[in-house]
C-alpha cells in the first residue's frame, strides 16, 4: 500500500480537536494481536455525530489522545487472509458496534453488546463488578472517569483510512458501487444514526423489528441529525402525528415542510398543552428520546441544566400501556449538576412508570439488524426527504475542528467529512453553504451551557 500515514481528528481536550497524522493502519487488533479476519478501509464519507458532542464538550470523558469518529462509509483497499466474503475494491458501511459475530451475544442479534470486543473494561453496579459488553470505534465505553485506563481501544474513522475487524461479518457491502456513490449523503447514514433512530422504534422484546405504528402518535425529544431522522423513520413507519420538541427553531424548520408537528421548548407554553393542541390527546403512544446526558430544562429552565428533564417527559408523556425508548447517550457526567449525576444516577418517577405499564428500552442500537433494510429503504427512494431534513453539507477533513465548535453552538447542518474528496461533484458543501446568518448558523454561540463549560453546572 502506498500510503504511509493517516490523518484522523483527534480529541485533546474539551472544546479542543485537532487532525494529527499517525501510522498508517495494520491487520492488528488494539492488544497487537494479528486480525487475519480484518480488512483496511478508505474513508469515503464519515460523520460528525451528535454523541461526538458528549466528548467536545467534556460530560462523556474520554482520555486525551484519542481518535475520533464512529459513522464510516469507505472502500475495501486491504483484506485480511481469513476474510471470504468481502473484496477489494467494494463500497462499504462501517456499523459503528463494533462485534465479533461468535459470542453469544452476536448469535442472537445483539451486536450491540458484544461480549468480546472491550478488552478489559469493567464498571461497578451496587459494589458489583461487572464487565463491559460493548465495543465502539472512537468511544470509550467505559461507565466512569476512573476507567480510562482501560478503554478499549478502537481507533476512530473521522480520517483517511481505518482498520475493521471481522470484516465478513461486521460489513454491509453496497450492491452497485455507482449506484451508491450517487445516493452517499443518505447512505452515510447507516453505519450510525439513522439504524439509532430506527432503533428508538423497535420492539423491546425483540430489537430486530419495529415496533410499526401505522396512524400512532410519537413524540421525539431532540431536533438534531438523529432526531431529524427519527422523524424520518416514523414517516417511513406510517406514524401519524409526528412530534418533534427542541428548543432551536432552526432546527425544527427544516422538518416542518415534510408532516412533521414541531414544539420548541424554550416558548412557556406546557408539552400537553401542545400535544393537546396536535392530536386532542394530552399523551402520545409513543415517546423517544434522543437527546442524551446533556440536557435542559424546559420553558423557563431552558438555559439551566437538568440532566433527567427528558428521561423524566419519557414517562409523564406516554399513554397508559404506551412506549418509550432512550437512544441518547446518557454516562456518568464530570460537569452535571448534582453528585449523583455525576456518577451516572438519575431520579425517576418509578411509581408512575410502574402505574402506566410502558413498554420500555434503552440502549445502544444493533446495527446490522437494520442497516441492510434501510440501505434498501434509500435504494429504492422511500425515503428522499432523507437529505433536505438532515441538510446535509459535505465538508473537507481540515474544516472538522470547525465544524464541531459549530455545530456544537447549534448549527442546523449535517456535517459528513470527505478526507479523500471523493463526493466532490456532491453539493451542497462547506461549513455554511446556505449563507446563514452568524445568528442562525450558531444561534447557542457563547452559551456556555451548549460549550460544557463547567462553570455553569
């Protein structure tokens, strides 16, 4: 291979990344052992995530040092011994759990606890230790500060190249290579958020599934990437009142030309109030959240942090014997507001949960039980309000620092990365390719809760 190194965005410390170059990417996994079963993989695309943001921000802590990114699309340049099915040369989705199709775990869909891919990683549970069954690219899974040390390992993919492991398994090959390059702006999304968002509709006893909805009400907390596309998934789904809450107006707009009801949180005006207003029900059937640890208050407690102000809405807002999934990331938290924040632990209205008998889930996505639907879902044009609810933008590796200030201050774009410049006759590109005004392309700027910032929490 002719390449020699690697540029990849790196975490330095909060509110500070930086592309470095390292070594160009070996057959090895990160306790140096061969991987013959691995392939190396070009970056076409890769994206900028809302769970990203957690680290930027420094209330998911992560060690210094290390590489970002977990939603890669790429071509196949390298292939392990062992490697059968996958082939130079193929256009490919990276899902982001990384899994080792052979633990039990993976033999019944649940890629997203592996059992074997976090190395030693442990967290306690009521003086309880217990290891930790997940794995990501450019994550540390691991539950607390204290567990830095034992991070898994994986190196992210926001850069050039990127080593996979169980590359027969974990890849979703793209059956026309042509044919997916002219749709990449949507099929970026499979290796991560829009399988999360399918996931927040799923049916809990059986994750492989949605939970279908047809004429159902949903409500979705959180107007980002991802929630924009669970709007879009419940369209795909033949939901009916589809309820979007946030509080950036920018946001909420681009969803308002495709069906979808909007609720900005930061208006006074009660969430049943509004719900009344949209469907005459003062609940909804379902109740997603995809917003995460970094949460406000609502109405006039939306500049104050209030880490469980959305767990808390999941069960005040369902119907009785309604739904409700958690998809937002939530860990312990070094800037929450409280001390048992801090350490993960959140208060909860368990007798009313308990009182309206939900169906309840939480956790990260499976991937693979969803990407390869979806791909088809794209392929076959189900879903082309997928780009101009995202407003997807392509942007070069050197404007990701950039990228991430912004869109951390609330930027109402989808920032997907092309290291190589593969996409580019792909439009619309660069940071603010609609000429938004500095107020509308950064409407939190200087907000110091939207920049983690600790002195105010």
């Amino acid at each position: 291979m002719s390449a020699t190194g690697n540029r990849l965005v790196t975490f330095h410390s909060p509110l500070k990344m930086q592309v470095d170059t390292y070594k160009y990417p070996e057959l090895t996994m990160p306790n140096g052992k061969k991987a013959p079963h691995a392939v190396i993989v070009k970056i076409i695309t890769t994206n900028i995530c809302g769970s990203d943001l957690h680290i930027y921000r420094g209330s998911f802590a992560v060690p210094p040092g290390m590489t970002m990114g977990h939603e890669m699309t790429g071509e196949v340049i390298e292939v392990g011994s062992d490697v059968e099915f996958i082939k130079k040369g193929d256009l490919v989705s990276v899902p982001f759990n990384v899994a080792c199709g052979r633990c039990n775990n993976c033999r019944h869909m649940r890629t997203d606890v592996c059992e074997n891919v976090n190395g030693d990683q442990t967290f306690v549970i009521d003086k309880a230790t217990q290891h930790v069954d997940c794995g990501a690219y450019g994550f540390n899974l691991g539950p607390d500060v204290k567990s830095l040390d034992t991070a898994s390992g994986w190196a992210g993919g926001q850069g050039d190249y990127l080593m996979v492991p169980y590359a027969d398994f974990n890849l979703l090959k793209f059956p026309d290579k042509s044919a997916a390059m002219a749709k990449i702006r949507d099929l970026t999304l499979l290796s991560d958020i829009l399988p999360t968002a399918f996931h927040g509709f799923a049916s809990p006893d059986w994750p492989a599934a949605p939970s279908f909805g047809v004429g159902q009400s949903v409500l979705i907390f959180g107007a980002g990437p991802v929630g924009r596309c669970g709007a879009a998934v419940a369209k795909l789904l033949g939901y009916g009142a589809i309820i979007v809450a946030d509080y950036l107006q920018e946001r909420l707009d681009l969803l308002k030309p495709h069906g979808v009801e909007t609720i900005n949180l930061s208006d006074g005006m009660p969430i049943e109030d509004h719900l009344e207003r949209i469907t005459g029900s003062r609940t909804v059937d379902r109740v997603i959240d995809y917003v995460g640890v970094d949460c406000r208050g609502f109405g006039p407690e939306a500049n104050v942090p209030v880490e469980n102000s959305v767990t808390s809405a999941l069960l005040k807002y369902v119907r009785f014997g309604g739904m409700t999934s958690t998809v937002g990331v939530y860990c312990a938290n070094p800037l929450a507001s409280k001390a048992d924040y801090k350490s993960g632990s959140m208060e909860t209205e368990w007798a009313q949960a308990w009182i309206k008998s939900p169906r309840m889930s939480a956790g990260q996505s499976p991937t693979m039980n969803y990407n390869y639907g979806l791909m088809q879902a794209i392929l076959y044009d189900r879903m082309p309000y997928l780009t101009p609810m995202l407003n997807t933008t392509i942007i070069t590796l050197d404007e990701v620092p950039e990228a991430y200030q912004l869109f951390a201050e609330g930027s109402p774009y989808k920032y997907v990365i092309d290291p190589h410049g593969s996409v580019s006759g792909q439009v619309p590109k660069g940071l603010n390719p609609d000429k938004l005004s500095a107020e509308r392309l950064a409407p939190l700027k200087g907000d110091p809760l939207a920049l983690g910032l600790p002195g105010n929490r």
